[in-house]
C-alpha cells in the first residue's frame, strides 16, 4: 500500500478532519505511537492501516480500503 493509497483509505472510512485527528492523537498500543510517528519510523503504511482498522473495528470487508482493489483478488 502507498502512502496515498493509505492517505485516501483513511479519508474515505473516517472522514477528511477525523483521519486527521486519528493519524495525530490516537495511540496504537501494536506499534508504540500514534500512525503518524509510525510512518517517521519506517512502518509501513499498510501495518499501519491494518493496526488501525484491528483497533477501530473496520469491518473485514472494507479493511482493504473503500474504493481500492481488494489485494485478495
């Protein structure tokens, strides 16, 4: 997953300000801080993503992104 392929699945599930709020405020307990400091240590996007979607309960059918290709297929 790009990072703007990461950038437009949070915008489209969360909402333009909340996934900005989310990549800024919120803790993730996986990956010891918030997405944004994980992405200035290196993780990758689509851990991130994956760690959000796990801990705000995205439903399995959407965790690939709205509007992005399922990577299943």
């Amino acid at each position: 997953m790009r990072l703007s392929e990461f950038q437009r699945a949070m915008q489209e599930e969360f909402g333009e300000v909340y996934a900005g709020v989310l990549m800024r405020d919120h803790w993730l307990s996986v990956l010891g801080g918030t997405a944004n400091e994980a992405l200035d240590r290196g993780v990758p996007a689509r851990e991130i993503w994956q760690a959000l979607c796990v801990e705000l309960q995205v439903p399995e059918e959407r965790r690939h992104g709205r509007g992005l290709i399922d990577p299943r297929d």
